[in-house]
C-alpha cells in the first residue's frame, strides 16, 4: 500500500523488454530482492539489486503484459524520469490518500497553463473510469496523490504546487503526454456495491 507522496525520482538506465533497470537516489543496503516499489505509480517487484551508482542504487523489476498493456510502460525508453515511492509501513505518518499501485488506466494531459504560483492541468481519462473522479476526490497520477478541482464528462483538472513540479516528474509534462491514472479506492468500491445493490447503501 502507497500514499501517492513521491519518495525520490529515479532514472530509467536499461530496457530489456519487459525488465526495466532504474537509477535511483536510495541507499543499496536499504533494498532487497522481492521488495514492492511504486514506479510511477505502478506497484512492481524487485528482481535485482545492481552495483551502486554514485550514492544511490540500479535495481530492476519486470512489468507483465497487464501492466504493459494499461499502463505507460510499454513506451518507457532510456532517460525517463520516473517518480518512486516505497510502501507504507506500519507505523508511518499517513499522508496523500490510499494508493495500491494499481493503475486503472492511462489519463492523456490536454492544457498545461500557469495558475499563480501552481501549474493547472487538465487532463482526459478513459471514459469508463471517467464515473469514478469526482470533485475534491483523490487520484493518483503517475504515483502523485492529487485533489480533483473540477469534472467535465470525461475531462479533470488538477493543479500542482511548485514543491511538486520539482520534486517529481511533473514538471516535465506537457499536453499530449500519457500518464498513470489510479482512480480512489474508496470510490471504486462504492460504485461496485451500487452496480451489485441498485441503490447507494
């Protein structure tokens, strides 16, 4: 389990189909084999643990075909940029909003513009999962809890603070790009009791 508050933000270094090899600013001794990491929001397994680069760590994780065909893996290339987050431990501050780490879909970014000190996307989501973004609900966006501002149909806007356009990848997207949608999980299991029930409990 995640929270969508982006720990570090990691390089992708190496691609062999559906083994990805990431740079990252985390201590070596601090990773295991079989440990659970969300990279840009998609929860993945370690399956390596690589020579120290600089004072971070390489490891990599393999994508299966269900991650590759709904998330933005499939297109990652050397140099990307991809926010990290470690899971939740018992014990840890909460903060951001429940995160799994599986994502639903890819949301596809339409305007970026300035909004005083924050950047203001808006963004488009699959249709299907367009019934589960509300206003001032959660999703998580390539790993990044975010507030929901305002619902058009399919269409959300969201808006960053500068704190986050530097510390994740946001600040790298523009109209155009795809991105990791996770809709609320509270959400996903209310609509599933109505759709089963017929009525809101």
């Amino acid at each position: 389990m995640f929270t969508g508050l982006v720990s570090s933000v990691g390089t992708l270094v190496g691609r062999n189909g559906a083994r990805f090899s990431i740079a990252a600013p985390i201590k070596r001794k601090s990773l295991e084999d079989g440990d659970s990491i969300a990279c840009d929001g998609c929860c993945l397994t370690v399956v390596e643990i690589g020579k120290a680069r600089g004072k971070g760590a390489v490891f990599a994780v393999e994508a299966s075909n269900e991650a590759l065909a709904r998330t933005t893996m499939a297109a990652w290339q050397e140099g990307r940029r991809v926010n990290l987050e470690r899971p939740l431990a018992f014990g840890d501050e909460f903060g951001g909003h429940l995160v799994t780490g599986h994502i639903d879909g890819r949301a596809k970014i339409l305007e970026r513009k300035e909004d005083g000190d924050s950047v203001r996307f808006v963004l488009e989501s699959p249709p299907e999962l367009a019934r589960f973004i509300a206003p001032k609900g959660s999703v998580a966006l390539d790993g990044v809890s975010l507030t929901v501002n305002d619902v058009a149909g399919d269409r959300f806007g969201v808006n960053i603070i500068p704190y986050t356009l530097s510390h994740t990848t946001w600040g790298d997207r523009e109209p155009g790009d795809l991105v990791n949608l996770e809709v609320d999980l509270l959400a996903r299991y209310l609509a599933r009791l109505v759709q089963r029930e017929g009525r809101v409990p």
